[in-house]
C-alpha cells in the first residue's frame, strides 16, 4: 500500500512539472518568433559584422 501511494505522489508531481514546463514553453514560443522579425526592423539592432576585426585570432 505504502508503495501505491508513493507511486500516486510521484504521478502528481510529474504532471505539474509537465505543465510547469508547457506553461514555460508558451511563455518561450511568442518570443522566439518576435525576435525573428527584428532582422527587418528599422529601429532594430545594427551589426556590420565586422567585430571579429577587432579581436585577434587566438595562437
């Protein structure tokens, strides 16, 4: 019987961990797709990518 309820406690946590990370992943989702659109954006970051100029190659 102590083993049945160890499983049901363990089933329980499972499926909040479950929805704690689909709730993360929604929560992700949206963001991941605004911060495609920023390589057309206007106002958005500017990168010529000539940084590595700036750094010398390591030996």
């Amino acid at each position: 019987m102590f083993e049945y309820r160890q499983y049901e406690i363990r089933q329980a946590e499972l499926i909040r961990e479950a929805d704690a990370q689909r709730l993360a992943n929604q929560v992700r989702r949206p963001r991941r797709a605004a911060g495609g659109s920023a390589e057309h954006d206007p106002e958005g970051r500017v990168s010529d990518r000539s940084w590595r100029a700036r750094f010398a190659r390591a030996a």
